[in-house]
C-alpha cells in the first residue's frame, strides 16, 4: 500500500485535470439535476467516464509524445488560423466560465462570512492570480494538488445524510431517460461540463511542463514508461472526476429532491438549501467544496487560455517561468481572471453564465475533438506512439456525441 507522501507526489496532470472538472459551474449543473431528477440520471457518471478517458487520454498523449501543446500542435499540422480561432474560441468561452464560477464562490463566501460579495469575488480573482503568476511551477503544482482534497467533502455529504442506496445502485447502472427539454438540456449540459474544451488544453501543456521538470530531476526516461505513467494517472483523475459528480447528485437528490426541492440555479442556493434539510454540517461541507473547486477551476481555466494563445503566436510560455521570461503568458492569464471578474459586473443573472459556458463548451468541444483524434492517430505526427485504436474509436464515437450535444443545445437554446 503507498504511503500517503508517496501517493501525494504521484498526482500528476491527470488528477488535477478531472478534479478541476468539477467547478462551482458543475457543481450548480450536477445539483440541478439531482434536484430536479432525483437519482435518475446517476447513470451518465457511469456513461461518461470511458469517453473522458479515452479524449483526455489522447491529448495528454499529444502533449507528452511532441513535447508541445495542443495549440501549438494544432498550427503546425493544421493551419495558424485554425489554431487561432480555437484559441479565441477557448479564451472567450474561459472567461464566461471564471465568470460563473467567481459569481458562485463570493456567493457562497458570503453565506460564511457576511460581507459585500463584489469585495469576496475580486479578492478571490486577485489572489488566484497572484498565486498563478508569482509562484514557481513545482509549488503551485502542489497547491493544486492538495486543493483536490476539497472535492471529498462532497462524497462527506453523501455520508452524513440519509440515502436511499437501492435506488441509487439501480439509476447508477439502468439509464433512465425522462422526457421534456429541460431534461434534454440537462444531459447536454453535463456532457459539456465534464468534456470540456479547456482540459484538452491544459492537460497536454502540462504533460510538457511536467517532462520539462522531471528532466531536470531524474533525467530520460523511456516514453513507454511515460505514456504507461500518464495513462494511469489520466484514468485516476478522470474517475475522481466523476465519481465527485455522482456524489453531488445523490448529495442533492437525497436531500433537495426529497424536500420537494427541485429547482436550484446557482451554487450558493444549492448550499443554502441543504442547511435547513441536512444541517449545518452538510451545508459547511458543500460550500467548502465550492470554494476548493473554484480556487482549483479557475487556474486552469486561465492557464489553459493562456496556453492556447501563446502556442499560436509563439510566445514563451509556462508556469515554470517567471513573469519577466514569458509575460504575454501571464499577461493573458490575467486578461481572463480579471475580464472573468469585470464581465460579473455587466448585470447579467449568474445563471445566464452558466447556461452561455454550457452552449459555448457544447459547441467547441466537438471542433477540437476532431483535430485530437487525428493528431493522436497520425503517424506522421506521433511517430510510432499514435493513440491505440479502441481509444480512437470511443474519441470519434465521442466527436458524433458532442455533436448532437451542440445540435440539440442549439436548438434548446433559442426555443
């Protein structure tokens, strides 16, 4: 059995990917539909975990087999003004996403501590970037890390409440589906949470950054070795991934839904509402939990924007340096905390946030998708590491999925 230290530096990439997967904007979504649905829709955590393994899989292996980011990638075997639209793309649809999640943590901040929510949300803004610009790539790779422990207070919630556990196995393994277009969008919406256009980005920049440093540790090592140490690590973090979502909607089914409870739109209401149910304890694990998810979210969301644009434009680049060797990096870091933070300003309901990230990352995810598969199944690009053939067969069944994802989100959307 690993020793708990030991077990704390084999994180990698992987599990700081899918645990930042579940951001207060997931949070609200999975909620929802625990809320809405009861435990009906458990059975998507089962569905979706294969898909996000085989997608992140591949562009992890991108990243690690190239020594260079998606972006950069992507200008390189494809064209510049595709890379660029992505990148735009990515940046703007980022941004939205910090939005929502800013929104919901000084919410939810403000449920613990009274005060003026405009202060908490630009304090939180500036210390992430703070954390993101100043502090040296091995460190903040651990506060990252420890950050992923915030999501267990999720599955505490499960525990401390009651549940109905046959219920929960039966909807974890028979797919149900309900009728009606909110449930519809519901499925769409939790497909473009937990496949995400920006985890593509940031976990195939960070497999380089990481090869960079364990470079200078330990020197080369084998790339079947690595790609066998990326692959494992990819697989953990995917399940803790979604192991976390099922644990929000059986939180939220078991309590809210059975309260009568069925309509929650923003994370500090989900956390509000299970005080009066659950009690305070539940309420203060939820909201921990929001707030650990966004301070680990937002890095990445910034990061892997900033990832994007540099690899287009060919600026230096990473965490690893410091802002007086790569200041276009942070300075675009900067542009989506701090534009995230500004656009709360505009008036605009949290909820809409929310829904415009889901339509956008609906809508992006299948793009970039295409490209991944390619890139991970060309040889000409891998050489003699391409993506094996059961990964891209699940990466294109994926593509056709997210497809009619964005389609049906679309029309849902302007109905």
């Amino acid at each position: 059995m690993l020793h708990p230290r030991k077990l704390f530096k084999n994180i990698g990439p992987g599990v700081i990917t899918g645990a930042s997967d579940d951001d207060p904007s997931g949070v609200v979504t999975y909620s929802q539909t625990g809320a809405q649905y009861g435990y009906r829709f458990l059975w998507l955590a089962l569905f979706t975990t294969p898909l996000m393994i085989a997608v992140q899989e591949m562009s992890a292996r991108i990243g690690l087999v190239t020594r260079q980011g998606l972006g950069n990638v992507i200008r390189r075997h494809v064209s510049r003004r595709v890379a660029l639209s992505l990148a735009v793309g990515l940046l703007i649809v980022n941004t939205i996403n910090i939005s929502a999640d800013l929104n919901a943590m000084a919410a939810v901040m403000k449920l613990i501590v009274p005060g003026n929510a405009v202060a908490f949300l630009f304090g939180f803004a500036v210390l992430i970037l703070i954390l993101e610009v100043t502090v040296s790539y091995s460190k903040y790779a651990n506060v990252l890390k420890w950050l992923t422990i915030t999501l267990f207070s999720y599955v505490l919630v499960v525990l401390v409440t009651k549940q109905d556990w046959s219920a929960i196995a039966f909807h974890t393994i028979v797919p149900t589906l309900t009728g009606g277009k909110e449930s519809w969008y519901l499925i769409t919406a939790i497909l473009g949470t937990t496949i995400s256009p920006y985890l593509f980005y940031w976990q195939a920049s960070e497999e380089v950054e990481e090869e960079s440093l364990l470079d200078k540790m330990k020197g080369r090592i084998e790339m079947k070795t690595k790609i066998r140490k990326m692959r494992h690590d990819t697989m953990v973090g995917m399940i803790l991934s979604n192991v976390i979502m099922f644990f929000i909607i059986v939180a939220t089914a078991g309590t809210l839904h059975q309260a009568g409870i069925m309509n929650i739109t923003s994370a500090d209401q989900a956390a509000s509402a299970l005080k009066p149910i659950a009690g305070s304890f539940a309420f203060t694990l939820f909201a921990i939990g929001i707030l650990g998810t966004g301070l680990l979210a937002i890095p990445v969301l910034a990061g892997s924007a900033a990832y994007a644009m540099s690899e287009v434009f060919q600026w230096k680049e990473g965490l690893g340096k410091k802002f007086r060797d790569a200041k276009a990096f942070y300075v675009m870091i900067a542009v989506a905390i701090i534009g995230g933070a500004i656009a709360t300003m505009v008036g605009t309901n949290p909820i809409t946030f929310l829904i415009l990230a889901a339509v956008l990352n609906g809508l992006l995810a299948p793009v970039i998708l295409w490209f991944i598969v390619r890139l991970a199944s060309d040889k000409n690009v891998m050489g003699g590491n391409t993506s094996p053939r059961s990964f891209a067969t699940i990466g294109w069944a994926t593509f056709a999925l997210m497809v009619a994802s964005g389609i049906l989100t679309i029309i849902q959307f302007f109905r």
